[in-house]
C-alpha cells in the first residue's frame, strides 16, 4: 500500500505528541502547511516533516 500524502489534523497531532486544540490551532495561525479540500482539512506528510526537521535545527 502506498504511503499517505496527507493526514488529518488528529493524525498529525498523534505523529507530533501534540494535542488536537494545538494541531488545529497550528494550522489555523499558517505554522503548520495545510490543505482545504471542501471542509476538511489535511497537513501534508511533506510539510509536516519539513517543519519537524526546522524545529529540530532551532533547537541547535
């Protein structure tokens, strides 16, 4: 099975150990990449991982 392109926000919220209020509050500030498809909402793997990578090098 193919790897999913996109998750749903409680979904990138589980991968990130981060609640759901923050996940969406995330997205809704523009921190977190997201994509609108009617009214769901969905982070990109891509750009969740990337904003991962960024916050790890802040860190540094």
């Amino acid at each position: 099975m193919p790897q999913r392109l996109l998750l749903r926000v409680p979904e990138a919220c589980e991968m990130c150990a981060i609640g759901k209020t923050k996940g969406y509050e995330l997205v809704a500030s523009g921190v977190w990449p997201s994509i609108h498809i009617g009214a769901a909402v969905r982070v990109p793997l891509d750009g969740l991982t990337a904003w991962l990578e960024e916050q790890l090098e802040d860190q540094d």
